[in-house]
C-alpha cells in the first residue's frame, strides 16, 4: 500500500460522506465540528475547538454561529473564566441522523468483511493514524 492508495481511499470517503450529510443540510466541517463538541459533556472553548479542527478561531464562530441557528449546538457560560463561552450540545439536537450516516458508512466499508478482517483494518488503520500523529 502506499500513499496514492490512501489519498484515493481518503477522497473517496470524504466524497461519499459529504453526499450522505448532504441530506442532513450538513458538510463534512460541520460534522466534524459536532463530533468535537460531542467528544466534551461539559462544553468546549471556540480556540480550543478551532486548534482541534486545524482552522482560525473565526472559521469556527462561524460555524457555531450556523450551527446554533439550527439547534444542534449552543453557547454557554464558561464556570472557569466568566468572559469565555463553551460550545456544547443542544438538548434538543437529534444525533440519530448523524449515528445513521455512520453505521451506512461503516456497513458500506467494512460490512462484508469478516471479523477477523475488521480487526485487522481496524489495527492498520489505527497504527498509520499513530505513525502520522507522532511525527
């Protein structure tokens, strides 16, 4: 394998997920964004939020700005520094839709392989995503 496999791979994944959460009225950012925000029950900071994502702290007022006048997030109040603001989830954001993509992209990629096989992509995978993170 090598890199022109994975930057095809990569494409091709980006292209269909965009395609499936485009149904949803979302992009790829912004479900990335939301999956961040999942990832902290107690909220996240916007810089802390934008450093994650790899963009500027306006690129994602905006998107939380977006995302907010659709009630899938909100900002409040940060308990550690009265001036700041967390993003977190809305109450009443549905995440079943976002889970549904998911489980179509999983079943697509990885449905008709065995366990074994699972596990072994899964372990490739997971060591070539440590490799890049530690360099």
């Amino acid at each position: 394998m090598d890199v022109t496999a994975l930057w095809a791979l990569f494409v091709s994944f980006e292209r269909r997920l965009a395609t499936e959460l485009g149904a949803l009225g979302l992009t790829v950012s912004s479900f990335r964004l939301i999956g961040e925000v999942m990832r902290e029950p107690d909220g996240i900071r916007q810089a802390e939020l934008a450093r994650r994502l790899g963009v500027r702290p306006p690129t994602v007022s905006a998107a939380v700005g977006r995302l907010e006048e659709r009630g899938l997030v909100r900002r409040i109040p940060d308990p550690d520094d009265p001036r700041a603001r967390r993003v977190c989830l809305s109450p009443e954001a549905s995440l079943m839709p976002g889970l549904d993509v998911l489980s179509r992209m999983n079943d697509l990629l990885f449905g008709a392989m065995t366990d074994a096989e699972r596990s072994q992509a899964r372990a490739l995978i997971q060591a070539l995503a440590h490799r890049l993170e530690e360099s």
